[in-house]
C-alpha cells in the first residue's frame, strides 16, 4: 500500500451560496494517475465542485488537500501544482497568443527555457504554433479552448481541473486532447474533467462520478476499453471456466459455483468470450452486462428515477 | 516574484489597449491648447504685473493653473482607467485564472495599483513637459512647480487607489467606475469648505481632497498634508485587498 497521500482529496467539502446550499457535503479522493470524469446535467454543481478544487472557491465546511497539504492554508501551492481550466476558457484579450501562454508562465514562476520549452512544445503539440502571434481576441471558440489547455498545462502541473475541455474542438483534436491527457496521466498527474459528454469520459477517464442538485449521487470506477460481465454456466462449471479464460485478457472473479465475473480488456470483446466458453465445450446459460452502463446511470440519476441516498 | 509578474502583465495590457492612449492624447491636446490660451494672457498681462511688487509670475499664472487644470480633469479620468482593474478581469472570468494560482490578494492588488500608477505618472510628467518647454524663454518657480506636481502626483496615486477598491466591490465596469466618480467627487467636494472652512466642521475640512491639495499646489509640502495622501492610499488598497482576499468565501 503506497504512502504517498492522495494528488487531490476533498473532505466533507461543501458550499453555500446566498444561504443555499449549491453543493452537499462531498468527499473524494484521486490518486496519481486518476482520471476522473465529472458528470451531471447544467447547474448540478460540476463547476462549483471544479472551483473548489482548484482553489478559486473556498468551502463552506470542510477542506481541499493538495498533495496532503490543506488548499487554504497553503493556496500558493496551487501555483506549481494545478492546471486549471475554466468554463469558456478566458483569456487577457489584448495579448497573443505566445504572450498569454509568458504570462501564465511568468505568473507561476517559470523563466527562461524552463517557460520557453513547454510553451513551444504546447504550441507545437496543440497546433497553434501558426496562431502564436494572433491576438487572443481574435481566436474563434476552439482555439481559445487550446489556448487555454495550453496554459493550464504549461507547468506540468501534478493535478489537472478542465471544465468542458472538450468544446469546440474538432475530432481531430478531441483525439488529440485524449492522448495529452492520457500521456499526463500516465506520468503521475491526477485528472478532473467536466463533462456533458458521456463519451468523453469512457474514452478517456477510469472513474465517473455523477452530480445532481449538488450531491454526489455516483463515484464508481470506468473500466477504459473493457466490460465485465456476468456469466452464468452449468452446474460447477465455475473453476473449470476460470481455467479456460485464463487464456484471455481478461480479470475473472468466481461469485458461486454457476456465476463467474469477466473483465475484459481491451484486446478482448464479448464475442471472443462467448466463443472460448463453447469451445471449451461449457454450459453457457447466461451472458450479461455486470453494471448497467453509465449512460443509464447517467440518465436514470438525472431524471429521478433513482432516490437521493438517505 | 507574483507582484513583478502582475505588474509586467498589467503594463504590457495597458500598452496595448487602445483607449488609454486616446484618453491621454485627449488630456494632452485639452491641456496644451489652455497651456496657449494662459501664455497668450499672460503676455496681455505684462505690463500690468511690472508694475506690481510681488507679481505672479509665469508658474503661477500658466504652470500651476495648467496643473489644477489636470487635477479636475483626473478626478472623471481616473475612475475610467481603474474601473477595468478587478470589475473588468472578474467580468472577463480571468480573475479566477490568478486566484487559482494562489496569488496573494496583496499581489493583485498593489500589481494593478502600480501599473496603472505608473501609466498615470507618465502622463503628469507629459503634462508637466507643457510648461517645462518654455522654460528657456520665462523664468520658472522651480521650488513651486515640483510641490505642486508632487500634489497632483499624490491626488492621482488617491484617486487610483479609490478607484481600485471601487473596482474590488463589482463585476460591472462601469459601476465601479460609478461609484467611485461618486466618492471623488464627495471628497472633492470639500472644495467649497475649504474656501469658505468656517462653514464646515473640523473633520469635513480635513478629509476633502482640496484642503490637502491647495497648499501642495501653493508651493507648501506640509507633513499633515503628506500624511493625509498616505491614509487615503493605505486605507483604500487594504479595501481592495481584503475584498479580493475574501473573493474565495464570497465568490
């Protein structure tokens, strides 16, 4: 078990606005490497949550720990080691493109080729090296929200905040996006993004979590490119099926005797299973989906049909 | 570090916005066509100030008229340079950018107040190189001319920092710019009691703008009027600065 604290924990945070209570008491926690994808319809707290988290928005009651270490006490941590981007990504209008990305870096500290590497590396990487000298007044909404990512990573900051990274991108850079993000992740950033897109999130994030009306009502982990099911075989077929998949990328899990759970990877899909278990020459009396999708959650949480927890 | 940096930021900003420039081509061209006017009459006046024992000179009848001149025209210009400073960035969503980079409330503050500060001494010193280029041809109260560019210098500095704090209190730009044209003109107001101080109470003289003024631009640096710029400074930044450190909580 890893002694490192958490990247980023939020510990009973909550927050009132105008005597109202726009989010609950929550708690949460990401490790390095995390990439959660923070999901719920307009105004059920996605962006205040956000603020919270990187420091913008005090809690009402309890606290933000960055890297262990109390946001509030220490919020000139947040400088080094949070990106941050907000809804809209703003931008100072009056500078370019290059400007704004020296002054953001300037704001955090970074001089000479420790700002000059990462700025051009981002211009490169985000295709705006040929927007460097356009003024950030005249970019259209899509580049803005590169010009902004650009900014929020230009520190390799250790937690990454994007509200709505994804607007106004075409495909090319959404994919472009991800496989920023997922090269962050994999060197030890923790990830939030905001998001109305459920895509969004099973492409990119390993855990999901739902807002409505301010209170977190779903925190559960996204198995990227796999899906676990259920499998329900003949009578003490359990074992030997274990035996069997043990040739597949695949986790297995034996519930009883009958039902084994199947994560497969991303090599794996739900066809290969089915047909390994046949030609193993094993009962397959059931095959379903273990989880009912997030799409379901999603909507099913959005439209009421699941009750707030007591 | 975070002060220097928001200070560079905000100067490059200034430069490059346009209306900053046209506000101070507009002062200028205002002030040297009266700057014309008050030569003009002042050479009328010649013979008639000879023959007098301690005749105004040049400084009193052009450079400091030309000086109170600005001051009047500080107190609307102010307001419409500050009013950006914090309402304009907590518009724009790009107060929240240095908020998250745990920038101390004092940086943001002082880095804005200083940049615009700066901006506004360029312009008095651009101002006071109106009078100062006819020095060669006219004799100059040098003693008199640098106390009451030190009296404008101090009104610019507590007028900017009033229109700082004004700026903390608002998302709207224009309001700011409202309220603390508003607040200018309730301490300028003062005006009429420092012509006529048996009209007002004690405390009423001391804290309009003017009674700290006049003497400044009589030639007089007092201490007690020194300190009063000084107050008004400290008071109206440490506002700006506890509401900005309260933007957290508040939101």
């Amino acid at each position: 078990m890893s002694s490192l604290p958490p990247r980023l924990a939020l510990h009973a945070v909550s927050r009132r606005r105008a005597g109202r209570l726009v989010l609950e008491p929550t708690t949460l926690q990401l490790a390095a490497g995390d990439v959660l994808g923070l999901l719920g319809v307009n105004g059920a707290g996605k962006s205040t949550t956000l603020m919270l988290m990187a420091g913008v928005l005090a809690p009402s009651h309890g606290r933000v720990e960055l890297n262990g270490a109390d946001l509030a006490e220490w919020p000139q941590r947040a400088r080094r080691h949070i990106g941050y981007l907000p809804e809209h990504a703003p931008l100072w209008p009056e500078l370019t493109v290059r400007e704004q990305l020296d002054a953001h870096g300037a704001l955090r500290g970074l001089r000479g080729a420790a700002l000059h590497v990462p700025r051009d590396t981002l211009l490169q990487r985000l295709d705006l090296a040929p927007l460097a000298r356009r003024l950030c007044a005249q970019l259209s909404l899509g580049q803005r929200q590169r010009v902004g990512l650009a900014c929020a990573l230009l520190h390799q900051p250790d937690v990454l905040i994007l509200d709505e990274p994804g607007t106004g991108l075409d495909p090319v850079q959404t994919e472009n996006l991800r496989t920023l993000l997922r090269e962050r992740a994999a060197a030890g950033a923790a990830i939030v993004l905001s998001t109305h897109l459920l895509t969004e999130v099973t492409a990119l994030c390993t855990r999901a979590v739902i807002l409505h009306q301010g209170e977190l009502r779903h925190d559960a982990p996204l198995h990227t490119g796999a899906a676990a099911w259920r499998v329900t075989l003949g009578a003490k077929q359990a074992e030997s099926a274990r035996t069997v998949l043990s040739a597949l990328s695949a986790a297995i899990e034996i519930e009883d005797a009958q039902h084994v759970l199947v994560r497969l990877h991303h090599d794996a899909d739900v066809a290969l299973l089915a047909r390994t278990l046949v030609g193993a020459k094993l009962a397959l009396l059931g095959l379903e989906p273990a989880s009912p999708p997030l799409a379901r959650v999603f909507m099913d949480i959005a439209s009421g049909r699941v009750e707030r927890a007591a | 570090m975070s002060l220097l940096a928001i200070l560079r930021l905000e100067l490059r900003r200034l430069l490059l916005r346009p209306w900053p420039w046209l506000l101070a081509a507009a002062v200028l061209a205002w002030l040297g066509w009266n700057e014309l006017l008050a030569v003009g009459a002042f050479l009328k006046a010649q013979d008639r100030l000879a023959l007098l024992p301690a005749a105004p000179g040049f400084t009193d009848i052009v450079a400091v008229p030309l000086l109170a001149q600005f001051a009047e025209i500080a107190l609307l210009l102010v307001p419409l340079l500050s009013m950006q400073a914090l309402a304009g960035e907590r518009r724009a969503g790009t107060l929240a950018l240095l908020l998250a980079q745990g920038l101390p409330a004092r940086s943001i503050v002082l880095g804005k107040y200083l940049a615009l500060l700066l901006w506004l001494l360029v312009l008095l010193a651009l101002v006071v190189l109106l009078p100062l280029l006819l020095a060669p041809a006219t004799h100059l109260d040098w003693g008199k001319l640098a106390a009451a560019t030190l009296g404008i210098a101090l009104l610019l500095a507590g007028l900017l920092a009033v229109g700082v704090a004004c700026s903390s209190y608002t998302r709207q730009p224009p309001l700011a710019a409202a309220l603390a044209l508003a607040l200018t003109l309730a301490l300028w107001a003062g005006v009429a009691q420092g012509r006529a101080p048996q009209l007002a109470g004690p405390v009423l003289g001391w804290i309009s703008l003017p009674t700290h003024l006049q003497p400044l631009l009589r030639g007089w640096v007092g201490t007690d009027d020194l300190a009063y710029f000084g107050i008004l400074i400290a008071l109206a930044l440490s506002i700006a600065t506890h509401r900005l450190g309260r933007e957290r909580e508040l939101g």
